[in-house]
C-alpha cells in the first residue's frame, strides 16, 4: 500500500486558500483524496485546514466555499472575523511594550551563540490582544471534542520554554479546536492561547513548515505545501515580503534534505510570483482570499504538468486506488 504524509504550512488566510486550491488541483489531476493521508501535520493556517480534511470535509467543498466568499455576506464576515481586523481596531494602543515571555527570553540570551534567534525575538514581542475563538469554532463543530482514529499533528509552540508541542501526537488530552487555536495564535497579534496552565503560540515560530516531523514515519511520499515560501528566488526577491518568503525557504530546504536522506520521495508546492501578489503582504486580508484562490488553480496546475513531478504524482495515482475517499461531510456554516 502506498502511504503518503501530508504537511500544511502557515500563511494566515491566504495560506488557507492557497491550501485548499492546491488540494483541489491535487485531487483532480490524480484522483487522490488528501483526507485519505496517512499523516497529516497543520502548521497555523495549515493546522485549520488539516482539521477540516480529517473532520470529513473534501477538498472541493472547501474550494467551492472560497469561491463563494463574494457573494456570501455570512462567509465574507466570518474571514473578517477571523483576520482579528475589528477586534484589533483601537486595542493596538492597549497592547504596550512588556514582552510576552521574559523569562524565555533571559534563557535564549544566555545561550551565547547557541541562541534560538526566531524564539528570541517571539519572547520579546508584546502580548497580541485578538482572540483566537473564531478560529476553533469550525473544528470544534467537526471533532466534537474527539480526535481523528488517522494521525492529525497540529504543532504549536509553548512560551514557557519555547519548545515544539505536536498536539495529537505527544498529547491528544485536548479538543483539536483548542489545538488549531493555539497553532494559529500569531505573536502579537493573537492572544496566547492557554491550556493547562500553559501558554501557546503558532507552530510557526519553530518551522513554518515542519516537515521534518515526517523524518522517521513510514511514508512513501510526503506532499509538502508551503505557502509562505516560493518557488524560486528570483520570485521571492521580487515580492513585498521577499526578506520573510527567503528565510521560510531557508528552513524548509534543511527539512527537505532530512525527509531526502531518509529517502522519502517529495512533491512541493510553493507559490509564483503572480500568486504572492495575489496573496498580498500581510497574508490575513480577507479580499485576497478569491484571488489567491483562482490564481493558485491556475498556477498549480501549471506547475505540477509543467515540471518533472510525473514520479510524484504517479504515487498519488496510486494511492487513490488504494485508498477510496472516505463519506462526504457537508461544509460547516
């Protein structure tokens, strides 16, 4: 049986439809369902999206509900709700300047040149002030407080002492809306999101990505999508948030080469530059979303006929034969 692990990166709301127009292009080009993989990690953005796969939603209702977006008041509310845009007006004078996590931070600047710079300058950050409930409310609606019998790891990061935590893998004692909350939290932007007596942050301040969590698991190939990358320099140094695109590449490149040495075959999928423009710099502005949207089904298309991925999405092939789509679950309101 082929088995394939599948990696959702960050990139907020323009991660979540780049996300999703990929797995529609996926499925339609192969015929493999991305619910049916054996693995699934969400990272952020990624985290939202991989809950909504193993709660039974296919990737083609979530495309039809993003193509929806602007002729749907209730949808197009819900995006601005989720940017935090209403609930941020006004507040960013009450956020101040004391860091997050002071304690983290003394820790990481004694460190020398072992210093964890990405979980340095997170501890310093001041405390974001929108709330992360809207973000839970749809997985909460798919799980009902249960986690999926197929492996789902949503990854966050505990301020504390600013170690990695794979919900769902190292603890699944949790609602899996309590964990997409707590991947997505943004520093400074989103609340902490606190559990146990603990506080957590987006899975992105360790790897916007983290593929390599796939490194030692039994797959044949692993689908990385990674939207907050790019899929050559050129492109990202010519786009608005090249110096950002450029260090997210450099992460996922060092855990491309673990998952390449373990002997995993790969297929990426990273934004052009005409779907960075689309995205935008923020990747949390709700208009984008229909945009994002219908470039990326062109482009990926593009892309995965156009370059020397034939291997890659042979598998696919394979898995979907091996593999039947699970029973639709309708799209939640």
């Amino acid at each position: 049986m082929t088995s394939v692990g599948l990696v959702l990166g960050g990139g907020g709301l323009a991660g979540f439809a780049y996300h999703t127009a990929c797995l529609a292009v996926l499925q339609r080009l192969t015929g493999w369902d991305p619910r049916t993989a054996q693995i699934m990690v969400g990272t952020s953005a990624g985290s939202g999206v991989a809950a909504t796969l193993r709660g039974g939603v296919g990737a083609d209702a979530s495309l039809d509900r993003m193509l929806s977006v602007p002729t749907n008041p209730r949808s197009m509310a819900r995006l601005r709700e989720l940017s935090g845009r209403e609930q941020a007006r006004g507040r960013l004078s009450q956020v101040g300047f004391l860091p997050v996590a002071p304690g983290l931070a003394a820790r990481e600047a004694l460190k020398g040149p072992f210093i964890r710079p990405v979980r340095f300058a997170t501890a310093l950050l001041p405390p974001g002030r929108v709330r992360t409930d809207t973000i839970g409310d749809r997985p909460a609606e798919l799980h009902q407080g249960v986690w999926p019998d197929e492996p789902l790891w949503i990854t966050a990061v505990r301020l504390s002492d600013g170690e990695l935590v794979v919900f769902g893998r190292d603890r699944a004692d949790i609602s899996v809306a309590a964990a997409t909350e707590a991947s997505s939290a943004i520093p400074a932007f989103f609340r902490p999101v606190m559990i146990d007596g603990d506080r957590y942050v987006d899975g992105g301040v360790h790897s916007c990505s983290n593929a390599d969590l796939l490194v030692d698991e039994d797959v044949d190939l692993v689908v990385i999508i990674s939207p907050m990358s790019g899929r050559s320099l050129s492109a990202m140094t010519r786009s608005i948030n090249g110096p950002l695109r450029i260090a997210i590449k450099h992460r996922l490149n060092k855990e491309v080469q673990q998952l390449r040495e373990a002997g995993k075959e790969l297929l990426i999928l990273e934004p052009s530059l005409e779907e960075m423009r689309a995205m935008g710099a923020t990747f949390m502005d709700p208009t984008r979303v229909l945009n994002t949207v219908l470039q990326t089904s062109s482009a990926a298309r593009t892309a995965l006929t156009e370059n020397a991925v034939g291997e890659q999405l042979d598998l696919l092939r394979k898995a979907a034969l091996e593999h039947p789509s699970p029973v639709d679950v309708e799209y939640p309101e």
